[in-house]
C-alpha cells in the first residue's frame, strides 16, 4: 500500500494540507481520556462521554479500519480584530469544516482507487485526532494539550481519514516540551497541567461551549475573561514552538474578514436575528451561538478594565 500512501500525500499537498502522517487504527489509547471524563473535566460537553467508546475503538467508527491518516492544515497567528473584543485564530475566518470537508472528499475518493472504504472527519467525530497525530510523528501532545509540532507549533487545524487499508505507518517522536511550564503558567484560570485542560476552568469552554450554563459561571472565569469574546489563544502564544515560522502559507479564506476586524464591539452587540445570522454566515463564531455570544459581549462592554490575569498575560507576552 506504498503506492496508495504516495497517492494520497501528493493529493494532500496539492489541496493545501501541511503534513501528513500515518498511524495504526489499533494504536492503543490507554485510560487518560476516560480518566479526564471520569473527573468530570468535560464539563457540558456530554457527547465526549457518549461517544467514548467510538473513541477508543476506531472499528465502532468503521468496521474493518486498519489505518489513521492525520492531516494538519495551517491557520493564522495573530489577532486581526482591530476593535476591543479578542477571537481565538481559528475562528477568525471561514468555518474550516466547511473548507476542509471537500478537501477530504478528494482524498477519500483517492484511496477508494486503492480499494479502501474511508470514514473524514476535521474535529467532527468520534476520533481522538490529537492521539493519533502524536502516534504518526507529526508532533507531541504538549502541556497545553494540545499537538506541537517541530515545525509549525500548535496553530493548526487536525483532520482525520479512517481507511480500511493497511498503510506504511510512521513513528512518534519525543516530546519536546521539556521543563518548560509556560503555558500552564499563563493560563488566566489554571485550567492546564501535564497535558490536560480542565473544561470547567477554560475559557474557550466558557466563551463557546456552555451555551446553556451561563448562569454557573465561575467567578474565577468571570474575572479572567478580559477582552475575550470567543475562545482563547494564551497558551498557544506563550509557547515557544510558536516562535517558529509556520510549515505553510495560511490559505485565505482562514483570515478575518475586514467588516469582523473593524466593527466595534457596540454594534456587534447590537446585531440580533436575521443580521446576526447573515453577518457570521459561514463563520466558526455561530458555534457559540448568539444568545452565549451576547452575554459575553455584554460582559465586555461592561468592563471598564483589564483584569489583573490579563495584565499579567500581557507582561508574559514581551
């Protein structure tokens, strides 16, 4: 199955992916996701339980998977908003699962010539995509929890491509994280440690996520929010793998539109119904959804200041 490897990586190169790698459908996942569960550090996020099983065990995805492709695919790195009111990089432009499904498709319809059956997804199914990305050495799950990669950082998009062929695997590499705590360090909830993110301290949990909890917001995550209006990026941007130049041009539909960078937080409030809906057409902000979004811009226009964990973020940064 060399050939239908080569095949699909020059496939992937010419869609725009940035890497490739190859890992074993059986890999063996060990207990640490459903530790993370047990402790209750998914928060809201019921379908991380249900789906448990499907995730740990690829041929409850599909039957007869023998091979995990993981993709990585580039977006930016800077804020772009030009106005108060910060939105974590991935979501500043186009919705990537709606750029990145017809790219699977390609691939998809190019190991069905090899004879493979294929299940894609891009962050949309049951599939422990940072695991099996570690597992074809195309990074190190970092203490952040996220995959870093030698080249590239952690500012980047995962899909994956269960396929029932039995593809050339490749190996993990070290982690290379070292004794470096910055991320745990910089994060304005203590929500990080050893490679674990607890949901019920996140703030891109909080801002995205908990769109029926807002009424439990923990004070800790309130008085840590800052300008924050979707996500939140700080232990990507203190990491020092994100010094590095990028392994790929960010393709454009990935950057912020002009009218999201440039409208004041005011008017972005004031958007409701069939304009909210027209204005984040296409865009990943709609998963927060606009009663959650409200209340967080509500939140941030009534702040007068920084918080003290924002100003300390900041000093971090320099």
């Amino acid at each position: 199955m060399r050939e239908a490897r080569q095949a699909v990586e020059y496939a992937a190169r010419a869609l725009g992916f940035s890497a490739l790698g190859v890992a074993r459908a059986d890999a063996p996942q060990g207990n640490a996701l459903k530790y993370w569960i047990n402790r209750g550090c998914h928060a809201g996020m019921d379908w991380l339980e249900r789906h448990l099983p499907a995730r740990l065990n690829p041929q409850l995805v599909l039957p007869g998977a023998r091979s995990v492709i993981i993709l990585t695919y580039e977006y930016p790195r800077s804020d772009a908003r030009q106005q108060k009111g910060i939105i974590a990089r991935y979501a500043q432009g186009e919705d990537y699962h709606k750029l990145l499904s017809p790219k699977l498709a390609d691939l998809d319809e190019t190991l069905s010539f090899y004879g493979g059956k294929q299940v894609c997804f891009s962050d949309s199914g049951p599939i422990s995509e940072r695991f099996f990305a570690a597992q074809a050495g195309l990074g190190w799950i970092g203490r952040n929890g996220l995959l870093v990669r030698l080249r590239g950082g952690s500012f980047c998009f995962l899909s994956s491509i269960l396929t029932t062929l039995d593809l050339p695997v490749d190996s993990p590499i070290p982690n290379h994280c070292g004794k470096c705590r910055r991320c745990e360090e910089s994060c304005p909830t203590g929500a990080l440690h050893e490679g674990s993110c607890d949901a019920r301290l996140c703030l891109s949990y909080w801002t995205i996520e908990a769109r029926n909890e807002q009424d439990k917001l923990p004070p800790k995550v309130r008085e840590a929010l800052g300008e924050r209006m979707f996500g939140c990026d700080t232990c990507q941007e203190v990491c020092p793998w994100n010094r590095l130049p990028p392994a790929r041009k960010v393709d454009p539909h990935l950057l912020m539109p002009v009218r999201l960078a440039r409208m004041p937080l005011e008017e972005l409030e004031h958007l409701e119904g069939e304009p909210w809906q027209h204005f984040f057409a296409g865009s990943s902000v709609r998963r927060a959804g606009e009663k959650l979004l409200h209340r967080t811009l509500q939140r941030l226009h009534s702040s007068s200041e920084a918080t003290p964990s924002l100003e300390l973020n900041k000093r971090d940064l320099r």
